[in-house]
C-alpha cells in the first residue's frame, strides 16, 4: 500500500515538473507581474518604479561585471 501512495506521489511531482517545462516562460510571466502587482497595491506606484528601476540598474551593472565585452559591443551598436 505504502509504494502505491509513493508511485502515486511520484506521478503527480512528475507531472507539475512536466506543466512547468512546458510553460515556463508564461509562470515566469505570471510570477513577475504577480509580484509588480502586489508593489503596487502595498506601496504605491512611485516607490514601485523606482524599485524596479534600481533593480534594472542592478541588473545592468551584474551584467557588464558577468560579460563586460559583450556589454560595449551592445553599447556599441546603439550609439
């Protein structure tokens, strides 16, 4: 009895692990808007930019620090 309730556990871990491959970008998605959402209703809308601007500075600066090369080459092109 014990392995059928396990197998049966195992299936249904399986099949969220299958749903989230499947449609991984679209829960991204709907987690990152979920969250934006949440900001805005709990702070306010101009503390919630200036959080996702920082955060988009953040990820600028990591990104030049991870890649610097291929960094200016993007620079590169836009100017």
């Amino acid at each position: 009895m014990a392995n059928n309730y396990n197998q049966q556990e195992q299936d249904s871990l399986q099949q969220v692990i299958d749903f989230l491959k499947a449609y991984k970008w679209r829960v991204v998605g709907f987690l990152a808007f979920l969250i934006i959402a949440i900001l805005f209703l709990t702070l306010g809308f101009w503390k919630t930019i200036l959080i996702i601007l920082l955060c988009l500075i953040g990820i600028g600066i990591g990104y030049m620090k991870d890649r610097k090369q291929d960094f200016m080459n993007f620079l590169n092109r836009w100017s």
